[in-house]
C-alpha cells in the first residue's frame, strides 16, 4: 500500500507525533510511505492519505488540507485523525474525509517514531503513560485518552539512538505506580528531560523530589490551577527546593478565565513569584474551541484578560512572570487584580463587530438549531425572541437574525439581516462551511437564519 502522511500547515514547532507512529508501523508492515507538510504535489499516488490535526482551533488548516488531497487524489481514501478529529468528530466530518478516526491507534502506540522523515529535529518525543488519575474539567485529557494506561511503558525503545534530549508528554507520570522506572530508564540512557506537560505537584515528596534529581530536568515544570492546591503547590516547590533544583528553575502552569477570578488568578501569581518561582499564565482555552482566544469566562473581562496578556508582554519574559523584585514588589503591592496587572499608557479597548464563528454542533438538536450552532458559535440553550440591536424590531423565535460576538466571544447582541452590514462576509463565511449549494429550510439564500438564542452575555 502507499500511504500519505500529511500534517496541515497550521503552526507548530514540533513534528507530528502521531503520524510518525504511523509510518514506523505502516514500514514495518512493508508499505510505502511519504510525508509531506501542508498542501503539496508528491510524486507518490496514495492510495490513502493520513491526515492529522492538532487543536481545536486550527481546524481551518485541517479541512483546507482534506479538501486539497481529495481533490489531488480523487481515487485514494482521505482519513482525518488526531486531537481535533477526537474532540470534534462531527465538525472534522464537515472537512469531507471518507473517514475521521477518534483517539489513539493503539497498535501504532508501541512504535518509536520515524524520525528518519524529520531529518532536522533531535529531540526524542514520547508519551510513557496515557489518561490520567484525575479528571479536572478544563481539561481534554480525560475525553482524549480516557482513565489512567495503568502503568507506564519502557521508554527506553522510544528514544532515537544520537538524540541527547527526551521530551515526555505525559499528562501526569507520577499518577502511576511505577513512574520511577521511567526515570530510571531516562537517566540510563543520559538524555536531558522535559516533562512537557507538567508534573503533579499533588504528588510531589520529599523522595519524589530526590528521585527527579537523579536526572536532568530544567526546567520543572507544575501547575498551579485552583487556589486550593495553594499547599501542595507551596510544599512540591520546598521539597523540589530541597532536593537541589533552583527555585527559578521551577516553571508553574497558572490557568486563569477558567472558574477563578481575575483576583484569584492575581493571588496564584503572587504565591508563585513570591516563592521564588515562575508563573506561566495559561489562559483557558473550551475543548471545542473553535478560534483561539475568544472564550470570556463569566468572571472575567476581555479588558481584563487583555491586561493580562499585556503585561505578559511588557513586564513578563518569555510570556511567563519571573520572581524578579520589582514584579514582586508590584504584584503584593498592588490593590486591586487592575492595579497589579495595569501598565501605564497601554490600554487598549476591546472592539465589538461581528465574528460569527463555528462550534461542534450539540447532539440531538433540530437542524435547524444545529446549524445556528455551528455557524455563529451559540449556545444551544436559548430559545426565546430577541430585539435587533440596530432597528430595534422585534424577531420572534421563527424569524432570522444574526448573532453579534465582540473579538472576544461574548454574546453581545442579535442583527435582523436587513441590518447586517456585512452579507458578503457573512455569505463566504456559510458557503465555505456547508458548500456552494447549500441552502436552509430549502431557501436559496444563505443570508437568512432562523433566530434561536436571546439571551445575552
Ligand atoms: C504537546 C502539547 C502541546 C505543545 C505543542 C504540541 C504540538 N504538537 O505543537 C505545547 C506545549 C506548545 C502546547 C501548548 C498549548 N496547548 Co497543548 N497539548 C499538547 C499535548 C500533550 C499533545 C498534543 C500533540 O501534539 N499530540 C500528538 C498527537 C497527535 O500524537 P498522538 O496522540 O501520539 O497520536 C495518536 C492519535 O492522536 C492518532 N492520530 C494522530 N493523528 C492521526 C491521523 C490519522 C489519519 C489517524 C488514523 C490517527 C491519528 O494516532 C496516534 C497514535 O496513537 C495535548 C494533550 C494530549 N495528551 O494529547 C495538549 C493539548 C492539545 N493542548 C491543549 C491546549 C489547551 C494548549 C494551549 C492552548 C494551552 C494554553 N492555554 O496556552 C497551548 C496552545 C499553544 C499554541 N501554540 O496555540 C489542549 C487542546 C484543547 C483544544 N481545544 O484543542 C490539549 C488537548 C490539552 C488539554 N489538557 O486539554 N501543547
Ligand atoms: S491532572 Fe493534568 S492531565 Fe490530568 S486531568 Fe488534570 S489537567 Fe488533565
């Protein structure tokens, strides 16, 4: 068989994991494989194309590349996989793949990744365990891979003979019982380690924290997420601390616009920097999010998340806040969540227009409703009649109307389409995601919807 591996030229800085399994299990199985990245012309005629997706958000990569390969190769079939065809799988079938694969392709899993296809990258990536202990609500994991493998896997096969460093993206590695025999293992083989995606500082001892210096880990990376692992999060820091690692050396996860408030999120970041450590801001991003950044928790502001972007920008480093003095200083004198994130002279308003947006569609919904959904991004929960925010008429559930989202998602009003200034937009926006020949309630014109939603943020 000849087989396609395409990653969408959406932007990331590391090669596609998933599909590097796959073309080591598809060599070992005597198939010819070729990768490619975003929308080329290979010489190979496949007779399947893989096509892997990352998050949520970069989907309009994913189904531009879908459409490009069924188009270029009209006989082979077009399979779409990874994180977003797992999270979305009705959405990633909009892209038009013959078929969307969700979760893992657990005989692929075994296998080192052929790293022969990304010649210029030297780092070994793995995952030595899958799910996870816990189930935190902000959080894919649960939903991607399910409850904890169990027990970890040797990782020693997984590391590419030359490569001096393993990146493990391990959701929670000490949440499995024999999580020291992954340790022992890297630092066998001598690479440098990177527990990307953070260790659980719930779990973090005094032995633990021995343990981990047996190896080279820089930085150590936790999370600090709610402000009840405020003592776990204090102690994981002291015995980490305690074992020789730098308090500086320590990087911490910090979720804000998730269930906390912007004086929460100040308070984790004062803890943080005040302990000697880093905070790195992680803003919440929903599991079906569709553009990046636009979600607005209900205890939060747009201007207030943009505070804190800002100050990320300015006063911070590399996006992350440092435990230097003058930011500590800032941050425990401050007053108020405004004056410890303000920055003089830099304010920017956030503008309102509007951003019709795709979400997944909620199962069991009318049509209708589904639709709506998908094109405006609306909560499926509303039902009853809306003014139209410019000429005031009154739109009753049957009627049509558009929703209006400011930059950063929040439900701000609802448009009768006479009042719409922008049909063209509007019109490309529905025809790249239905078609060209797509019509509502058998009407030609894509331009009327039916009103679903009121209520406004
Ligand atoms: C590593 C990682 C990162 C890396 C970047 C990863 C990258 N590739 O570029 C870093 C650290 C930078 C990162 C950052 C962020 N991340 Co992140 N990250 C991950 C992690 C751990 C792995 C993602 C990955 O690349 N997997 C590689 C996959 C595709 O390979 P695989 O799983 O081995 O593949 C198997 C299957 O997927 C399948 N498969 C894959 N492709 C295909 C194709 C076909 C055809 C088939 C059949 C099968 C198949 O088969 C493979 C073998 O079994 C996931 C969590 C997780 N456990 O998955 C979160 C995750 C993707 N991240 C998430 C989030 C929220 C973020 C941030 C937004 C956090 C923040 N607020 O700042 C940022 C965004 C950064 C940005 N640039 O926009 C969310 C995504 C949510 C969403 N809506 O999409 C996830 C799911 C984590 C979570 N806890 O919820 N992240
Ligand atoms: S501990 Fe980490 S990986 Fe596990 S559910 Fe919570 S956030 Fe996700």
């Amino acid at each position: 068989m000849k087989i396609l591996l395409v990653q969408p030229a959406y932007y990331t800085r590391y090669p596609p994991l998933g599909l590097l399994k796959l073309a080591a299990m598809h060599k070992n199985k005597g198939d010819e494989v070729l990768f490619v990245r975003g929308l080329e012309h290979p010489e190979l005629r496949p007779d399947v194309v893989y096509v892997t997706s990352l998050f949520t958000y970069a989907w309009k990569h994913v189904h531009n590349t879908v459409a490009y390969y069924r188009a270029l190769y009209p006989e082979a079939k077009v399979v779409l996989g990874g994180i977003y065809a797992t999270l979305m799988p009705e959405h990633a079938r909009l892209s038009g793949a013959h078929e969307v694969h969700t979760g893992l392709v657990t005989e692929a899993e075994g296998y080192r990744p052929d790293y022969s296809l990304v010649p210029e990258w030297d780092s070994s990536i793995m995952f030595s365990m899958r799910g996870c202990i816990r189930k935190c609500a902000f959080c894919a994991v649960p939903r991607l891979e399910g409850k904890t493998s169990g027990k970890a896997q040797t990782v020693r096969d997984l590391i590419e003979p030359g490569h001096k460093k393993a990146i493990l993206w391990d959701n929670n590695v000490l949440g499995v019982p024999n999580w020291s025999d992954v340790v022992d293992e890297l630092k066998d083989a001598g690479v440098s380690v990177d527990f990307n995606q953070g260790l659980d500082a719930r779990l973090i001892t005094d032995d633990i924290a021995r343990k981990l210096r047996e190896i080279r880990v820089n930085p150590i990376r936790l999370a600090y997420d709610i402000p009840s692992e405020k003592p776990a999060v204090e102690s994981a820091i002291e015995s980490l601390h305690s074992a020789g690692f730098s308090r500086r050396r320590i990087i911490v996860y910090t979720l804000y616009n998730f269930t906390d408030t912007p004086e929460q999120f100040w308070g984790r970041v004062t803890d943080l920097i005040s302990w000697g450590s880093v905070s790195y801001p992680m803003r919440y991003e929903p599991l079906n999010s569709l553009t990046k950044n636009r979600y607005v928790s209900p205890h939060w502001t747009a201007e207030q998340l943009e505070m804190v972007a800002a100050a990320r920008r300015v006063i911070g480093a590399g996006g992350a806040f440092p435990p230097y003095q003058a930011l500590i200083d800032k941050m425990t004198q401050a007053s108020s969540f405004e004056d410890a994130f303000s920055l003089r002279g830099t304010s920017r308003r956030t503008k309102i227009g509007i951003a019709g947006t795709i979400e997944e569609p909620t199962p069991n919904l009318s049509p209708e409703r589904t639709l709506f959904r998908d094109l405006f991004n609306d909560p499926a929960t509303l039902q009853s009649g809306v003014h139209c925010a410019e000429c005031g008429s009154c739109l009753a559930v049957s009627d049509r109307a558009f929703a209006i989202q400011d930059y950063a998602g929040r439900y701000v009003a609802y448009l009768c389409p006479d009042c719409h200034p922008n049909k063209k937009w509007i019109n490309g926006l529905w025809r790249s995601t239905l078609g060209d020949g797509f019509t509502l309630n058998g009407e030609a014109s894509p331009l009327t919807i039916p009103v679903l939603a009121s209520t406004v943020h």
